[in-house]
C-alpha cells in the first residue's frame, strides 16, 4: 500500500460571501508529482495556503507528511517547501544572498544539500552577484526553487511556477521537476495551463472551489465520450458559431490553429489518435464539411480529434 504525502478531508474556506473552496477531498502519495488544474479563481492558491498551514481551513482537515496542517503548523513548516505564485524572494539581495539566507533560515547550509539543488543552480552560478530583482522570468523561477529546496523538504508546493515564464524555461522547469521527484521529494503543483496537466502523475481538475475529477491524464483523457472533431476555415469566427448550430446539444470552441466541435453522444473508441487525424468516420466528417461548405466556408478541412485534458474540463465544466 503506498504512502500518502498529503491528505485533504473535506476542506472549506469562505472569504465573506465567496465560497473559494468547498468541501474538497484528496490525497497524494510518496514521491508522485500531483496537479491542481484550474483557471484563476479555481481555489488553488487557497488550498496551498490551508496545506502548507498559512491559513486556517473553515471546516475539515488535512495532514502533510503525517502532520496536522492546523495542530503541528511549527514542525510541518521544517518538511516542506513552498513556491508562492509570485515571485516573493527579496529583490535587493543577490542570488547567492538569497540562497545564503534561507539556508539560514531553516539551520543549514548551502554546501550541506547542494545536490539536491546542483542541477538548477548551475544556471544561475553565472549570475550569482546579481541582485534578484535583475534576473529574467525564468532564472527568478529557478532561484525561488533552490531556496524552497535548500532545506531538502519532504513535500514541495508550487502554486503556479509556470505563470509568466516562457515555454522553453516551463520545459525546463518540467524537466527539474521530474528529477526531484526520482529524489524521493512529494510535489503538489497548481497550473492553470492544461498542457501541464499530462506532464504530473495524477491530477485534481478544479473549478470553483470544488474538484471535478481526479484520475491520472490518461485516465481523464479516457473517459471522454462524445464525437470529437477538429474543424477549419477561412473564417474561423464564423466556423464556430455555424457548428454550434449543427445539430442538438453540438458544442464548438477555439483549439489552437482549428476549432473543437464535440457532438452529442457516445464516440466509438475504435480509432485512437493521438492528434488531429484522416477520416476513420468519413460520413460524419463529410456531412459536417459539406455542412460548412454550404454555408459559404472556404478552404474547409475536418477531422477526427483526441480528447485532451482541456476538452475534458470544458466539458465537465458543462455538466
């Protein structure tokens, strides 16, 4: 039986009138790396804040590397380490200050658990006299990573590490990510960007304070059900709002460079692709291209689709 890291019991916060998490229940196990998925407002930031015991839950309980987040609030806070949303290392100390005083901070020192950190710090030993505050996106994410590490934490929260980064730097991140986790380290991670979501082991997709489904991404993946289909044209405004009229219950929404149209019904699982791909239901794919063509598109294509983590949570943010 694995061990759990993290155990959430029907958790609530309100915020006066705002419900901003409500009754929410997982768990996370040893050395797995778990997603929040959510847009902004979902209650991620909120949860951390209860399970890393900066703020007090309303009603329920939860425990993080076996302790109470509520009743042993002093020792958990030696176990783990925390990456807020935004960046909150001190701006006017230089890197190797900054690092310098968290290791300080928790009774230990840079050269005592600097192979947990080494790989990321590499980067930044270049610009390690450079105040904080100097440092591009990515190296201030890679800095506020060493020092939530320094202490080698048994659990490590990211709320959101991959906001206002660029994509090579979130690769990278990704990267460290799964290496720290071959370290043994637990990590809850919150995203609002749903490509993340197939990089973690597990995940919770939450909307509104409350959690829709938790499953692995192929198993989130695997449990969608209607048609599925990739569409384009010349005018792809007009595209969406004339599929949204194709038959009862057909919802149509952008994806990229095509839009998603989704039927109503159960899809047949006989093809699997893993992206846009040739027809594998010709006389649906030809009814709806000779659908849009009489409505005037030009330079119309149509084909199967794959569910992803975002078509799932578009369609149980429906139901």
């Amino acid at each position: 039986m694995s061990i759990l890291s993290i155990k959430a019991n029907s958790l609530s916060k309100a915020y006066g009138t705002v419900q901003a998490v409500k009754n929410v229940s997982f768990d996370v196990r040893k050395g797995e790396i778990f997603g929040l998925i959510g847009p902004d407002g979902a209650g991620k930031t909120t949860l951390f804040r209860i399970l890393t015991s900066l703020l007090l839950p309303d009603a329920g309980q939860a425990s993080v590397d076996g302790l109470d987040v509520v009743q042993d609030f002093k020792l958990l806070r030696q176990r783990i380490g925390y990456m807020p949303g935004r960046f909150s290392l001190y701006q006017d100390l230089t890197v190797q200050e900054n690092l310098q005083f968290f290791a300080n901070v928790f009774g230990t020192t840079i050269e005592k658990n600097y192979a947990l950190i080494r790989d990321i710090y590499v980067q930044l030993e270049p610009f390690k006299h450079r105040r904080a505050g100097a440092l591009s996106g990515g190296m201030k994410q890679k800095l506020a990573l060493c020092c939530a590490l320094i202490h080698k934490p048994r659990v490590l929260f990211l709320d959101e590490p991959g906001t206002g980064v660029d994509p090579v730097s979130r690769k990278e991140f990704w990267e460290m990510l799964r290496r720290l986790r071959d370290s043994d380290i637990t990590i809850l991670v919150s995203t609002p960007y749903m490509d993340e979501a197939e990089l973690c082991d597990r995940v919770a997709l939450l909307q509104k304070g409350e959690i829709m489904a938790i499953d692995t991404p192929e198993g989130i993946t695997a449990s969608y059900q209607r048609p599925l289909f990739a569409a384009r044209s010349d005018d792809m405004y007009r595209l969406i709002t004339d599929l949204r009229t194709l038959e009862p219950g057909a919802d149509c929404y952008a994806f990229g460079e095509y839009a998603h149209l989704a039927l109503a019904g159960t899809a047949s699982r006989s093809a699997t692709p893993t992206r846009p791909t040739t027809l594998s239901r010709r006389t649906s794919t030809e009814t709806i291209q000779q659908y849009l063509e009489s409505k005037g598109h030009q330079n119309v294509e149509v084909l199967n689709a794959t569910a992803t983590i975002e078509d799932c949570f578009i369609e149980l943010m429906h139901d």
